[in-house]
C-alpha cells in the first residue's frame, strides 16, 4: 500500500502531508524561515493555505561528504533557501494529543548533511508516542562563516517555529527536546549557552559531540580573512556576490589547511546569540542533557587513513609523546591493556577516540555536575561485524540504533544483518523517548563520585567509571 495524502487545518492555513498505511503521518520540507546570505534568518509565521508538505525540501549547498555518499543522500536539490523541516506523528495529529516533541539536528561538521537524511527518518521514534522534527540549517560558510552564528540562528527559528506550531500535529510545545549527533551534537551543547534557548527547548541529548570544533572569537575571525583571501577577494560583502559553486570551491580549499580542530566552519563563543563561554554556559545550564559518545568514534575515519594503518612503534610512540608528555609510556601501557590485539593504528585511533570525542564530553559532564545541573553519561559500545568488524564501534554507527531505523537506507552497511541489533535498537530509542517524556532516563543521574553510565551493547548494563586508568591520563 502507498502512503495517502492527509489535509490538517490550521489558523496559518491547511497543510497537507503524507499518512503511512500504519497510520504514522509525515509532513515534509515545512518552510520555517527565509535569509538572505550571511543574514539573520526571518522567521516564517505562516504558510500558503493547502500547502503540499508531501516532499522534502531543498538542503544546503554542500560537498557531500563520505558518509553522505554512503546513504545516497540526494544532492540535487540542493539551494541556498533551504529553511525547511520535516515533522513526523504517531497517528494522524490532535491538538489534544500534546505528546513529547523531539527535535533533531544532524551532525556532519557543520558542512554537510540535511535533516531528509534516510537515517533521520522520524516514524519510528514517532511511533513511541512524541513528535519527531528534522530540520535544516545553513552550513559551511554560509552558517558559520567568521562570528554571525547564522546556522545557530536557523536552529533556533527552528525552535520557535515547533513553539508557535507543535501543538497543531500533537505535540506539547512545553515539553520540547534537542538532540543531535556529532556537530549536531555540539550544536546542542552550544545552544544551552543561548540566552534564547530558555522556553524554545526543555531538554537536551548530545550523542557524540564535536565539542572541539566549537571556537572563539578570534579563531572564527582569523578563519574569515582566511577564506576571504582565498577566495581572492578583501571583505566580507564581496563573498555576497560569490556563486554558490565558487563558495563550494573556496570552503574545500580551506579545509585543506592544517587544522587539529577542524572549526573551520562552526558556532563561535561571543558571535550572536552565543555566550563567550559556550562550556562555561553549558555546564551552568539547569536544562537536563544526556551525553553519551561511541567507543571507537575515530575509527570512522583511522580504518581508511593509510598514515594509520600503516603506522608503525616508532609513530606510536612520537603520537603519545605528543599528547601525554612525561606519561606517555603510562598511556601506551593503558591502551595496550584495554585494547587488547589492537593494531598500533587501533590505537592511535583509540586516543584520538579520547581527545576528540569522550573525555571532552566527560569534563563537559563533570562540569555540570558541579554546578548541580542535571545530567546523565552513555557509552555504546556494540562493534559492528560490518567491513570485516574494523570499523568496531565507530562514529555514527549509533543512530540508526537511536531513531530503530535498522532498515533504513545504508544502515545494513554499517552495522551487517545480526538478530541482535533490534533489542539494542529498542532500548536506546526507548531511552530517548523515555527522557523526551519524562526529564530522566532509566539509569542513575551522573556523578563525579562513582560516575554512573549506561553501556549500551548487546548486554545493556550500568558502569561506575569505566575505564577509570584512560580517564585519569587526562585529569
């Protein structure tokens, strides 16, 4: 059966989405706001009556990155006015459903990625009884180019958008939670430091955050003359008059440049809407946030890096000494111990794991708690058998688990075909909701004393401080 069309009436004006033959609606590629390039968006208040909501929208301009291509996400559409979000329901919407509404922002490190994404897909998540939004925002130098926060912007019209509208689907708009993944991940981090977030979002999930990326004001102003330059041209009005592909072109270029941040493009510490301490702010944020990251995050990008695989004891070595100094014989003994059999590129891996991803969102976590603001740890563990079982428990391998979308385009690719997935699948989207629903997870608050986290693998299970000999490497 195919999905039919199904008309809701509003006082903005009738919109017309999708209804599955499960009953699930979908109302697709919502204009939210219109901008102007390297302008503040203006919010869009209202649409045309009998508005099509049958397909998504534009994304965009981007390079597709590898994980992108991968999921065969569709480039062809992509404009510069591409403001539009994508809302999902349980059964075909009430105002008096008022259920929890779930608002997703995609990763991809803040140049690539569309909230249209397969993966992304918000049915299954919906069918647990909230609202799931998908929504894009500008990236690479039209977002986050030099200080103007214009992507952090977008996300935040975004959330006013779901305050003014959520409750015409079914959701509660009282109760709205931000989750993201990788720069979506930071997104959200950096989004409890808005002074605008208060009443846009309630609760927030950050799954693998970039928090490295996030930059101050002078490295974001540094990176402006930067591209400016390369772009051949000597003020920011000229890149107005660029063309999206030479835009494209420059950016690509630029992130050829030596970087250990990768902040190209990115929210910058006192740029609008953001405070000049993003952590700071973060940590002192009462909004509850789970944190969680992957246990071999780098091995997304190490597995295929033949300067890894192919490093040799002596690199280990000089690699260690770079990062842990006089403890750098301690480290190699640690990582050896609990990564067992590992390659001296699994590793390498291992510690770039550590300094990118898990213990920045550690301090983030121990910071909280010092501020008394609720908070909770995860770490997903489950190694994927796919690619010959290399790429282990790597980046993004989680969120076809997060949204249970196991059947999603691409999903089989990284995580194989195993029976096992789906209990793993229906624990973390159940976490989600449960949080989304109620303010807490199942498992105990964090804590700088025993440090409670959920592992999530096949045998899901509270920790106390796991791996306590890497976290206190870098205390």
């Amino acid at each position: 059966m195919s999905n039919q069309n199904h008309t809701i009436a509003t006082n903005r004006g009738n919109l017309t989405g999708l209804i599955s033959p499960n009953g699930s609606c979908e109302f697709l590629g919502i204009p939210f706001a219109t901008a102007h390039r390297l302008e503040n968006p203006v919010d869009i208040s209202s649409w045309d009556n009998n508005y099509e909501a049958t397909a998504y929208g534009p994304i965009c301009p981007q390079t597709p990155g590898m994980l992108e291509m991968a999921l065969n996400m569709d480039a062809s559409q992509m404009k510069e006015d591409c403001l539009n979000l994508n809302v999902f329901t349980p059964r075909t919407p009430t105002e008096g459903m008022a259920l929890p509404v779930l608002v997703w922002i995609h990763g991809g490190a803040y140049t690539n990625g569309a909230g249209s994404v397969a993966w992304y897909h918000g049915a299954s998540l919906a069918s647990r009884e909230t609202i799931v939004v998908t929504i894009n925002y500008r990236l690479g130098p039209l977002g986050f180019l030099g200080d103007g926060n214009y992507g952090t912007l977008d996300m935040l019209s975004a959330l006013r958008w779901v305050q003014r509208n959520i409750s015409v689907f079914g959701g509660n708009s009282s109760n709205v939670t931000i989750f993201g993944q990788s720069a979506g991940g930071s997104a959200v981090v950096s989004l409890l430091a808005s002074p605008e977030i208060n009443g846009l979002a309630h609760k927030a999930w950050a799954m693998s955050p970039s928090i490295g990326q996030l930059r101050d004001k002078p490295r974001a102003i540094e990176l402006e003359k930067q591209f400016i330059a390369l772009a051949g041209f000597k003020t920011l009005a000229d890149v107005k008059s660029m063309s999206v592909e030479d835009i494209l072109a420059t950016q690509q270029t630029q992130m050829t440049s030596p970087t250990k941040a990768f902040d190209f493009y990115s929210p910058t510490a006192g740029g609008a809407s953001l405070s000049t301490d993003i952590l700071g702010a973060a940590a002192r944020s009462a909004i509850p946030l789970v944190v969680g990251t992957n246990r071999d995050e780098n091995k997304l990008w190490s597995t295929f890096d033949e300067s890894i695989i192919n490093a040799d004891k002596a690199r280990w070595e000089e690699y260690t000494e770079e990062i842990f100094g006089v403890r750098a014989q301690q480290a190699r003994d640690k990582y050896k111990a609990l990564r067992p059999g590992e390659s001296v590129g699994g590793l390498m891996s291992a510690v770039s794991t550590d300094t990118g991803f898990r213990q920045p969102a550690q301090r983030l976590c121990e910071s909280r708690v010092v501020n008394d603001t609720p908070t909770w740890m995860y770490w997903f563990t489950w190694p994927s058998p796919a690619f010959g079982g290399v790429i282990g428990c790597c980046h993004a391998l989680d969120i076809p688990f997060a949204f249970d979308n196991l059947d999603a385009e691409g999903a089989q690719m990284m995580t194989g075909e195993g029976v096992e997935r789906a209990a793993i699948a229906d624990r973390f989207a159940s976490e989600i909701v449960a949080f989304a629903a109620h303010g807490h997870p199942s498992w105990s608050q964090f804590n700088v004393d025993d440090r409670p986290t959920l592992v999530i693998d096949i045998d899901t299970q509270l920790a106390h401080d796991p791996e306590p000999e890497i976290r206190v490497l870098y205390s």
